[in-house]
C-alpha cells in the first residue's frame, strides 16, 4: 500500500531492503545519520555522507546531484541503532542556491527493491532553511516504520547535526561541504532536461527489469550506485569536469543557473523533431539525427548527445543495481545453506549451492540480455549522430572539419572528447560542454589512472598534454566568429616551443608566448588589468564606455608547465583570473603536474577543483550527475598525420585577415 505522508505522519515498513529516492530539481547532498533509543548520534562514525558514503545498512551517494538513491538494509543496522534519518543540505561555496524556499520543493520516496513505491512525502514549507532532515526510520515495538519529519535548518548542517547531539558537528559539516567541493569538481554537468517529444527513438528501446532483479525502467529510474571518481574534472560530459529543473541546467562545477538563451531561439514554441521511420512491429524506432528538441538542428543534437548520454548511464546502472541485487541474493543463500549443520555436507547441500548459483547465473543473464539490447539502440543511435554533428561537435576526424569556414555566431557547445563505461567499451558518447566557458580546464600532465594500466614516462606525459592543450585551442578558436576569441600563451621556459608552433606560424596569437619570470607576470597584470575594467564598466552600467582599443573579445590564457615560473604574486593574479575571469570572458587553460603544484600547498587547492580536470590519455576519473558512474575520458587528439589542424588554424587567420580588412 503505498502513503503520501504529510510532516508528522508515519507508516509501517513491511521489507528490510529499501532504496529512499531523492528529486531535488538542484544538486543537493543527501546523508544519513543513525541514533540511539534516545535519538543522539554516537559520533561521526554514525553518519554516512559523501566523504564516507558507507556504513552497515546504508550507502549514500559520493556526490551532490538532483537525484539520489539512498540504498537501506534494516535487518543489517546495528541493534543499538533505532533511527536513521535522511538528511538534505545546500552544497556550500559552489556558487548554487542558498535556501530551500528560493526552489521547487524536495520530494522524497521510500520504494522497494523493485521500484514498488511504499511512502512519499513532498517537503513543502520550506524557506532560508539550508539542511533538513527528510524523513526518518525508526524502531517501533520490534517492527520499523517511516515518518515524514521535514525539519528545516538555517544554519545549515553544522546546525542540523549539532541538534542531534554530534560534538563534532561543525568539523564533521565543513569536511562534507569539502567532499562535495571536490565531487562537484569532478562532475559531469547536468544538461537539460528532456521532455517526452524528444526521446521517441529512446522510448522504444525502455524496458523494465524483473521484480526480482532490483531494476527500474530503463531511461529514468535507474538506482543511485556509488562510484570514486579519483582525481577531478567536470564539465562534464562534463565540462566532463553535476541536475536540475526543467531549462535551467547546472553550471559546470557550480550548481547554479545556465543562461540557456541563444541569438536565434525565438518566444514560440520550438518546431517538432524530425519524426522517425515508422518501426516494424515488435523492433524499437529507427534512430535519427536531430531526434530531439530544439530550436536549431545544433540544439536537437545536443539534446540528442546528452540524451544518449543519460541513457547510457541510467541503464548501466541499472544492469549493476540487478548484479548486486544477484550477488547478494546468492551469498545470503548459500549463508543459509552454511549455517544449517544437516545441509553442509552431502547432497541437499549441494544442490542447494548449485541451485543458488543456477538462479544467480538467471538474473545476471538476463540483466545482460536487456543491457545488449539498450546499447544496440544506443549504437544505433550513435551511428546516425556521429556523422550529422556540426564541426563544434565532431570529432577531428569528422569530415566536417575539410568544409570548415569561420562561423558568423558562436555555437552552443564544444567537443572536448569522449565518455565510455566498461560495460559498454565501444559505445563512445561525445563530451560537449557549454560555451561561453564557465570553468577554465586543467590538463593534467601528471601520472593518471589509466584503466588499461598504461604507464608513461614524465616527458611524454608532458608532450601529450601540451598536444591536447593545442587541440583544444585551435577548436575554441575555429568555433567563434573571427576576432572575437583571443588567445594568449605562457611559456616560461620555452618548453613548449615546438607544439605551440601551428599556432604561432599561422598568426592566430595575440602576441608570441610569453617567456621568463619578467614575462609572466606582464601578461598576467594586464589580464587582470582587463578583467578589473570589465567589472567596473559593467558595475557602473557603463559597458559601452570602454576604451576604443579595448579588446571585448572572449580572453584564453595558455599556462605550460605550470607553476614553473610562477612566483607567489603570479600565483595570486592566476587564481584571481580563474575565480573572477569567466565572468567577463577571460579563461585559463593550464598545462600542468598536480604532484608538481602540490609545492605550493593548500594555495593551489581551489584553483584545481575550480577547474576541469582533462587527462591526454584515456582516465577514468569524471562522474554523471545521475547515477555517479566513474567515466572513462578520452581527449579529443588529432589523427597521427593530419594536416586539418593546420587547415583549420589558416581559415581562422584569413578570416581576422578579412574582418579587419
């Protein structure tokens, strides 16, 4: 039966295993506390959060995001535990929304392990409150049940924890807003939400898993499974380097709005998408290019991109959620056959192990039975895609690229690789991120995870980052409108004279890159010099006041080798520029070691979980806002051998060549 509970009700609990689903509309952090009979926490091994998203009974997610599954064992919590509460809160310092009154109310559901939804409660009434406690599960007379709570706290979760008697509840609080700092760092942005119109080909291909295997529909309601997403990005897909309403999608790394207008949305209502071949019965639709909303065919194929995207993880998820949910049917079966002396040895034993291991070796089955057949779709998809995306959204092999010319208006979105899962090796998913850029990128010349263990040496590592550096420079430049992308370099050594050289000979620098100590910190003054004028003109209302010779283009800063060459003050005005620069159109891109900055101690600390974390090689180490899966990135690299960088960069300079003609 299931209850929509009201603050105070309460409702018995009939199974032990639960998921407490969370939809948010924003990315929040979801967490959990366990109190004793007298309702106070024992300490801060009591409370599962991001930073420690496990404890007997119950996981949480690793990450803030829009949508969580909160997974709960009640027969597995310790006998001094007689509550758990649910907890919600506010990321801090992210730039995000400040207060549940200012959003869409929180809606929490307890459902069963086969998505049967038992209690819903809606958290209304909520206003300057940053935390609150949901709902909580507590003992009852030996049996547990639910109650919706809905307590609001202003002061945030120091407050909320401290009043259930935590000691430590302010340094337990500001250790989870920094895991959460560094989750967001690493996470994927939200796209936007899609509506019905759009997922006709993805509708076709749903599915929903057996009341057995702990699965939900395919394409939205995938259960919260937890994934370390190692070292940071973002954006992503996101930019790589994170979910939300409805047209209003996370900034990358930020939680906060995205202003989604665009020079040619008009005020109506956008076309219809193309409609798909009709299907044969008992097959899913054709898929085709553009097969979603928009006002543009760029803006229906990225919503398509992301659409796949979201798909992809939501039905891996589900396909992990039915293998644990058989790994764990099989161990507890075969506990049973175990702790039963007439059944260790002999034939009932056996047959019951075998039994046990027959049913799981069925659910694993067909869980990769109904997962093949989604990434067929998907592949499908992806075939017709890839070839139809304009050149901000294909990759440097892409034909696209040898019918370039220098765009009049700047695209929605950029390329900056690729995604895949190991589930689905071959299925690679395009990373686009939004432009104009909201974070400046991180290419991390360091060692990395690499999934096939690939081990590289540290000059090669270097070469390959500065190579990706360029790649994605020359992209940035060819996707705006002539004059209106500048690019500035730092090179404090020389190092990387050599792969800097397309961009130099062709012309497209604002000034030869910058080298020395002397030269470094020139470059940086007037950067910051730019930025602080933006950001007076625009305070006093007076943006058409600039000076005539002002450059209003967009600004990128190139770093190589950073922080060789940096001294404190240089090091100062670059965090200033990533901090304040985005905002009025000066990016960084930098070229370095993390081990290498970790010289500088806590300093450097907010300037790499501000920025997108790129690897040169393939690195599993960005995570979805929906499910938090430990995504594979593969940088966007030019084909050994070809000539369309150059190409490309040479159509960027007769253009500026022409526009200033």
């Amino acid at each position: 039966m299931t209850a929509e509970l009201v603050r105070g009700q309460n409702h018995p609990l009939s199974e032990a295993r639960l998921e407490i689903r969370v939809s948010a509309g924003t990315p929040v952090v979801a967490a959990a506390t366990l109190s004793d009979e007298s309702g106070r926490i024992r300490g801060v091994e009591w409370v599962a959060h991001p930073g420690a998203p496990v404890l007997p009974g119950l996981e949480v997610s690793r990450q803030a995001a829009a949508d969580h599954r909160l997974a709960v064992d009640l027969d597995a919590v310790a006998e001094a535990v007689h509550r758990v509460s649910v907890l919600l809160a506010l990321p801090t310092g992210v730039g995000g929304p400040v207060a549940f009154g200012s959003l869409a109310a929180p809606v929490v559901a307890v459902t069963g392990l086969d998505g049967s939804k038992v209690a819903g409660f809606t958290l209304t009434g909520l206003g300057p409150e940053s935390a609150v406690v949901a709902l909580e599960l507590y003992r009852r007379q030996g049996a547990w049940k639910v109650r919706a709570v809905g307590q609001g706290y202003a002061g945030g979760l120091a407050d909320l924890l401290t009043d259930q008697g935590l000691t430590q509840a302010r340094q337990l609080a500001s250790g989870i807003n920094e895991a959460v700092a560094q989750g967001l760092a690493r996470s994927v942005p939200a796209p936007p939400s899609r509506t019905a119109d759009g997922d006709r080909s993805r509708q076709a291909a749903a599915s929903t898993l057996g009341p057995d295997q702990g699965g939900s529909a395919y394409g939205n309601q995938a259960p919260q499974v937890a994934a370390d997403a190692m070292a940071s990005y973002p954006t992503g897909p996101g930019d790589p380097s994170a979910t939300t309403q409805p047209g209003t999608p996370a900034a990358p790394g930020t939680g906060g709005p995205v202003d989604y207008s665009h020079p040619r949305r008009r005020n109506t209502a956008p076309p219809p998408p193309p409609a798909s071949p009709p299907a044969e019965p008992g097959r899913p639709a054709q898929p085709v290019a553009g097969d979603a909303t928009g006002w543009s065919m760029e803006e229906r194929l990225y919503n398509q991109v992301w659409g796949m995207f979201e798909d992809l993880a939501r039905a891996t998820a589900a396909y992990r959620s039915a293998v644990d949910f058989a790994d764990t049917r099989m161990d507890r079966e075969l506990d049973e056959v175990l702790s039963d002396p007439r059944s260790r040895i002999g034939g009932q034993g056996d047959a019951a192990r075998e039994s046990a291991r027959a049913k799981h070796a069925q659910l694993v089955d067909q869980a990769r039975q109904v997962l093949d057949r989604d990434l067929a779709q998907l592949a499908a998809e992806a075939e017709v895609v890839e070839p139809a995306l304009p050149p901000a959204y294909a990759r440097w092999d892409n034909p696209a690229w040898h019918a370039y010319r220098v765009p009049m208006e700047m695209p929605m979105a950029l390329r900056l690789g690729d995604l895949h899962l190991p589930e689905s090796d071959r299925l690679r998913i395009p990373m686009l991120i939004r432009l104009p850029l909201e974070r400046g990128l991180w290419i991390d010349s360091g060692r990395t995870g690499a999934p096939d263990g690939s081990f590289l040496d540290s000059h090669e590592l270097r070469r390959l980052a500065l190579d990706s550096a360029v790649a994605h420079t020359a992209r940035l430049l060819a996707v705006h409108p002539a004059d209106e992308f500048t690019v500035h370099v730092v090179d404090p050594a020389g190092s990387g004279a050599q792969a800097f050289a397309p961009l130099v000979r062709s012309g497209v620098l604002a000034a030869p890159p910058a080298v020395g100590a002397a030269g470094v910190a020139d470059l940086l003054t007037r950067l910051t010099e730019h930025v602080d004028l933006v950001q007076m003109a625009v305070r006093g209302g007076a943006a058409d006041s600039l000076p005539p010779d002002f450059d209003t283009a967009q600004q990128l800063l190139v770093v190589n080798d950073f922080p060789h060459g940096f001294d404190d003050r240089a090091v100062t005005r670059l965090r200033y520029l990533a901090d304040e620069g985005p905002a009025v159109g000066v990016h960084l891109m930098l070229v370095a070691d993390r081990e290498d900055a970790a010289g500088y101690g806590p300093l450097l600390d907010p300037l790499w979980r501000g920025l997108m974390r790129l690897t040169p090689v393939p690195d599993d180490h960005l995570a979805d806002p929906w499910v938090g899966h430990a995504w594979t990135y593969e940088p966007a690299l030019l084909p050994p051998g070809s000539q369309v960088l150059q190409q490309v960069l040479a159509q960027v300079a007769e253009g500026r060549r022409l526009r200033r003609d």
